[in-house]
C-alpha cells in the first residue's frame, strides 16, 4: 500500500514538474530546409559528464524534444552517454551539449544536441536512428529541430535541380541512413579510442558513444549512405 501511495506521488511530481516546465520552455523559430548546423562548425575540445540516472531521468522527462521521439521509460539508463563540446562558430567559441540514449529494444538510439548559442538558427536538434538488421547501416527515422519533428519516411529523390521545384523553392538533399563502419572508422580516427571498448558491447551502446563523442560522423555526409531529395520554400534572410 505504502508503496503504491509513494509512486503515486513520484508521478504526481513528474507531471507537475513536466507541466511547469513545458509552460516556461523556452520556444524557437521553425528552421526551414536542411540545416546541418555540424558542417559550419570546428571541433576544439570535449568532456564527459558523468551524471547519475536520475540526473538522465529528469533531464529526459522535461524534455519536450525527447518526448516527441521516445518515453523516459523506454530508455536503457545504464548505457546513457553524455558529452559537453565546445566549437568554434564564426570566430566564437560556443558550447553543446549531447545526449547519447540507447531505448530497452537496442535497436534505437537518439542523439540530443543542445547548443549554447543558435547555429545557422538551430537551438537544439535531435534524431531517432534505428539499427537495421543486417547491423551495417543505420537508419535516420525522424528528426526533431528546434521543436518541430519531421519524419524521413521516404528517402526518394524528388528533385534533381532547383529548376524542378516550384517558384521560391530549391532542391535540397537529406541523409536517410549512415554507414555503420563508416561512423566508428571516423569516430576512431578522430576520437583518439573514445568509442572503442563501447563498440565492442554491442551496436547500439557503440552507436550511443559515437553520437555523443562524434557527432560530426553521423550528421555530416561523409558517411551517408542513402540520401533523398525534396523542394523545400526558400525563406528570405533578415
């Protein structure tokens, strides 16, 4: 009984705090098109964060970005991975934080990225990666952009050339999936070893650390496997 009352209330205090915190969060501009804030900025160094589970917990419940992706309860908590970076974006040094978080069914991992400062107006960007069967790709199932979710459903190419979209609108390529080896082989060359015990526990504990400790791997097109194409409204700049 007593512990029946005392998970009531754990929950009852989740959902206050989720409610308070969705109501103050803080909102931002849609970016329209493939913004890839990653191809204009410079790595200069990175730190791991070693936070406890409950830390993770909370960080992940009040997180609208998350929420619209996976549930808190699906998340494998011993495998969470976190890193804080540091770039440099037009000559300024700026600050990101990544999330690495593996889901219980070891087939899905989603990166969260939180950056100090907007890049190319990108506040926070999150994706859902799924983890093919053959283990040898990884698939970009939805993207989530300042807080607008976007799902990569289809990866066809429906332009070859702007002069194939409509009036104010330009071609644009997305990735659809990334090369598995690809991904560790740069995570190692350029990650000094971060990743290499991880990678041996498994493809989705080695995908978590290198979305975390790499990000450059998989969000650029370096390693992308299949990409898509689509026309997308060209937005005029202030």
């Amino acid at each position: 009984m007593r512990k029946a009352i005392l998970g009531a209330m754990v929950t009852l205090l989740l959902v206050g705090a989720y409610a308070s915190y969705v109501v103050s969060y803080p909102k931002y501009p849609k970016v329209e098109g493939c913004v890839n804030p990653f191809a204009v900025v410079k790595p200069v160094s990175r730190v791991q964060e070693n936070w406890s589970k409950i830390h993770v917990f909370f960080k992940l419940a009040t997180s609208r970005d998350f929420w619209k992706l996976a549930k808190p309860w699906n998340v494998d908590y011993s495998h969470v991975k976190v890193i804080k970076h540091t770039f440099e974006y037009k000559g300024k040094n700026i600050t990101m934080l990544a999330m690495g978080i593996p889901l219980r069914d070891k087939k899905h991992v989603i990166a969260l990225y939180e950056f100090s400062k907007p890049v190319q107006g990108v506040k926070r960007k999150a994706y859902l990666f799924e983890i093919t069967n053959n283990k040898s790709e990884i698939k970009v199932e939805a993207t989530v952009t300042n807080g607008y979710y976007s799902t990569n459903d289809e990866c066809v190419h429906r332009c070859r050339s702007s002069e194939d979209c409509d009036f104010l609108e330009r071609c644009e390529t997305y990735c659809c999936s990334v090369n598995v080896r690809c991904a560790i082989e740069c995570c190692a060359t350029g990650g000094n070893g971060w990743c290499t015990i991880p990678c041996l526990a498994g493809p989705a504990v080695c995908l978590t650390c290198i979305v975390v400790a790499c990000p450059l791997c998989v969000a650029v097109a370096t390693c992308c496997d299949k990409e898509g194409s689509k026309c997308a409204p060209i937005v005029p700049g202030p």
